[in-house]
C-alpha cells in the first residue's frame, strides 16, 4: 500500500528550478534515504509530504489516517515545560488506563458484591489487554532509555525546553517523534548532532521499527544500515536506487558511463566510495587484526588518481615542519564535572587525529582549548612558530555576509591561492562544486550547506599546517564530503577532527584521542595508532 505519492511534481521558487516530474511512492516498510547535492530539493520534498509547499504542477497524496511525524535538524520545539513533561504528555492515554485500574483495585478491596465484582473483574481484564496493546506497563523505562541514549542528564531534563540549546532541542525533537509512533517518519539529518553511540543506538532502534520512513541524511554508514533504498535528487529529477548506500554506488558508477557526467569528478569519487567500502568488508574479514591496520594496508600502493593529483597540486608548494603542537598536563573541568586532566600528546607532520567520545566527555572543549577559545585549568598548549592553526568552525562563524565566494575563498593572509597556480586552485574549487556563478555570489544569498563548502575551501586553501575541524560533515553534502576527504588524506600538515561520522572518521584517520565514557583522567585517554 502506498502510504505517500508523488505523481508528476514540478516545484519552482523565485523563478529557480527545484524538482521537474518527480515520481514517487512510499510503501509500508520503505526505509529510503533521500540523497542529493546542497539545494538540491531534499528537504523541499519533505515540505510537499507535509504541505508546507504546494507543487506547481503535478499531486501529493497520502494515504487517509497516516500518522507523519517529522525531525528537522532546526527544531521547533520550544516552550516552558521540560522534555520530561513534553514526553510525559505523549502517555495521556496510558495513563488514564492506570488510573481506572487503580480505582478497580480499590473498588475490588472494599468486598463489592458479586454482580460488581465480576463487572470490575472483566473491565479489568479489558483494560489489561489496551496495555499490552499500547505497550503501556513500560512507559517510564522507554523514555528514560530514549533520552539516556541521546545524553540528557539531570539537569537537561528538568530545565524548560526554551533553556535548552539549539542542539538539544533537536535531540528533545527528536526523542519526541522516537516515542511518538508514526507510521512514516520524515527525518532531516537526524545524526547531526548526536555521538556515536546515538547514532548506533538510532540504527537499532530502526530495525524493531515497523513503520515507513524518508530520511535525509550525509552519513553514509547510517545510510547503509538503515535504508531499503535511495532516492537521489539530481537535474531536478527523483533517480531510484534499489538497496543501502553501498549498493546504490555500485549501481551509480553503472549508470555513470552510460549518461553524460554532471560533475567531472563523480564518477571517480564514487571509486573512492566503492573502495572504502570494500577495504571495511575485506579488513573485517581478518578478525585477529586491528581493523584500522587491515585498513592501512589494504590502502597501499593505489595508482593516484586525477583527483588526488589536483589535491597534491594544490599543496605541493606547503612545507611543514615535523613537531607542529606539543600539549602537555592539559586538564580541564566545568564545575565539579571532569573532561581531562595530565593529557599530553603531540601534533605531528601527517597525523590526522580523530577525536572519539560520548556526547559531554570533553571532545568539542579540548579544540577549543587547542585554539585558545577556552582556557585550561592546567597545563600548556605550545604551537611552533609558522603558519599555525585554522578553526573549521571559527571560519564558518566569521564568514562576512557581504563578502563574495570567491573573495572569501582566495583572500586569507596566507592562502595557498598565492602560491599555487591559478589553474589548480581553479581546478580544485570546481571539484569542491564552485561553479564561476557560484564564486560570484555574496556568502549573504547562500544556504548553510553552501557557506560551510565556503568555510571548508577556506580552511582547505589556508595555508596553515594543522586543521582543526569540529564536525566538519554536519552541514556538507555526500560530495563536498568526498571531496574533503581526499583533501585530508593528502594534506601535508596535520588534521585534528572531532567527529561522530563513521565512514568519514575510518577513511582519513590514523590516529584516534579515545575520551573515557565518566570523565577524563590520565588512564581514560589514549592517543594510539589506527
């Protein structure tokens, strides 16, 4: 049965192009992951589904009674109750239950007579069967294991939801819609802003999932475990995939050769794509051996290709020295709760360190410790003169709105636009999807998606020697991500990462700084080799 059908929808805003005869349909059961370049219309096609978009031409049809709950990464929830009593309030119904069975044990202790007591009896029995069927007697545990999961303490529970950040409302959004039940869930990066242990928590909890659900999402790892197939938006047009994200690049490499490329570089991203995902399978094979060795020796020896070879274009004029940062006794607390203490470590040539960890275990602090932003409790930071350091997310904060592309890109003190030919870096933006276009227009008329490319080129064109990138993914889209890859793997320099992106975080680390799960001491934290 068709829960949700689009037949021949067409969408225009402001005179721009957005979807042209879309066709589709979602089953009861369909779990398709909603893919496609920054602007493409993903989130537009959600808005259609909940008739916050009309189509200019063609319908939009649900099925009569489909419950639709929907989780934007920008939450809407707001007001003064705690997410508690938000959730709490989703039990209305349980626990009128639990009221009329509580006056019937009562009624039944006062010694009714027989006629009464064989009515309460088998009233009784009714309600006992509505419980099991709302799957009532357990209420408070699921919502306590809903928002355990996703990291609420003590007092992100008890504080009223307009106290709450913007990422905590999303989460508080999202443990709502999770208790909640539809039979189609329409989710928009639900991963953005949870750790690795959320995100695998989510892809469990979608497997005892019987509904439908459409879900926009870059991370590809959660992709693959969830979907039943992809849906990409691209040209406008709505182009199927049967299958996870690893069949679906196997399957777009196909009709690559057969179609005329839109980008020049896709197809050989996609290579890249097809290779991650066949050095996991074959390294996971090798159970006695760390995966992160398997990976690094399955990796050898690759012939380069010519997007790796406008990346070491890019930075074959960088030289970098061997010691880059040396932190040492660095310790740091907020209150009575601990994040690190005695960390020491160094920042070297070629490391591209990955930061692991719980949500709160520290991992967002240590960079900006790193930077500067924050202050230590004890211990030194110690940078080597040179070039230095650049902050993905300082970037992203100062982009000037009245700036263009192509000023913002290319006119940092020390960028590698100076030193480079014009030719590469032309080469390397056109890659990142800078179009001439594009390089014109003002930071000011962008999307999100759009102005973190900007950030990114940014940081990637700096010319500093360490890159410091706290959820970098987040706001790219599945190619710019592919891109920025490549460019880290390649980078000279050094790289320091914060990130919940599993696929991202196995394809460029090789290191990992591994935050303990109650707080940081000396012993909790590891610097190791991949």
């Amino acid at each position: 049965m068709s829960l949700i059908r689009l037949q021949d929808v067409s969408v225009r805003f402001d005179n721009t192009q957005i979807l042209r005869e879309a066709f589709f349909r979602l089953e009861t059961g369909d779990r398709v992951g909603l893919i496609g370049k920054n602007g493409s219309g993903k989130t537009t096609i959600l808005k259609l589904v909940l008739d916050q978009v009309t189509p200019d031409t063609g319908t939009v049809t649900l099925e009569l009674g489909t419950k639709v709950g929907y989780f934007s990464q920008f939450s809407e929830l707001n007001g003064d109750a705690t997410i508690l009593e938000v959730l709490d309030a989703l039990f209305t119904e349980i626990k009128a239950i639990e009221a009329e069975l509580a006056a019937i044990d009562a009624a039944i202790a006062a010694d009714p007579a027989d006629a009464e007591l064989d009515r309460l009896i088998s009233r009784q029995a009714e309600l006992f069967e509505d419980m099991e069927r709302l799957d009532g007697w357990d209420y408070p545990r699921r919502i306590d294991t809903v928002l355990t999961t996703l990291g609420f303490d003590a007092a992100h529970r008890s504080c009223a939801i307009d106290e709450l950040s913007g990422g905590w409302r999303n989460r508080a959004a999202l443990a709502k819609i999770l208790l909640e039940g539809p039979d189609v869930l329409l989710l928009d990066e639900p991963t953005n802003f949870l750790d690795v242990a959320g995100v695998e928590w989510l892809e469990s909890w979608f497997r005892d999932f019987k509904g439908a659900a459409i879900i926009v999402s870059h991370d590809r790892k959660f992709l693959d475990a969830v979907v039943t197939r992809i849906i990409e938006v691209e040209n406008f047009h709505l182009h199927e995939y049967p299958g996870n994200f690893g069949e679906y690049v196997v399957q777009k490499q196909f009709r690559l050769k057969t179609l005329e490329q839109q980008f020049v570089h896709e197809s050989e991203l996609l290579a890249f794509e097809a290779e991650g995902i066949s050095d996991r399978r074959e390294a996971a094979k090798a159970a006695s051996s760390g995966l992160g060795n398997q990976l690094a020796k399955i990796k050898k020896s690759r012939t380069p290709r010519p997007v790796d070879q406008i990346v070491t274009e890019i930075y074959g004029g960088l030289h970098v020295k061997d010691v880059l940062c040396r932190v040492e006794g660095l310790g740091k607390s907020y209150g009575e709760k601990l994040l690190f203490d005695g960390l020491s470590f160094e920042i070297r040539r070629g490391n591209r360190i990955v930061v692991l960890g719980s949500n709160g275990s520290g991992k967002s602090t240590l960079l900006k410790v790193l930077t500067g932003e924050e202050r230590a409790d004890s211990g030194e930071v110690a940078w080597a003169k040179g070039p230095g350091f650049v902050s993905y997310n300082q970037m992203l904060e100062d982009l000037d709105d009245a700036d263009t592309v192509s000023h913002a890109v290319n006119a940092l003190p020390d960028s590698l636009a100076f030193s480079a030919t014009k030719k590469s870096v032309n080469r390397f933006l056109a890659m990142f999807q800078f179009s001439e276009a594009d390089l014109k227009q003002k930071i000011g008329n962008l999307s999100g998606g759009q102005k973190a490319r900007v950030a990114m080129a940014q940081c990637l064109l700096s010319g500093a020697s360490v890159l410091l990138l706290d959820e970098p993914t987040n706001h790219l889209d599945m190619s710019s991500t592919q891109v920025m890859e490549r460019a880290l793997v390649h980078f000279p320099g050094a790289v320091v990462v914060v990130s919940h992106d599993r696929f991202f975080s196995e394809k460029i680390a090789n290191r990992h700084l591994v935050f303990g799960a109650d707080g940081a001491a000396p012993g909790e934290i590891d610097v190791r080799a991949a």
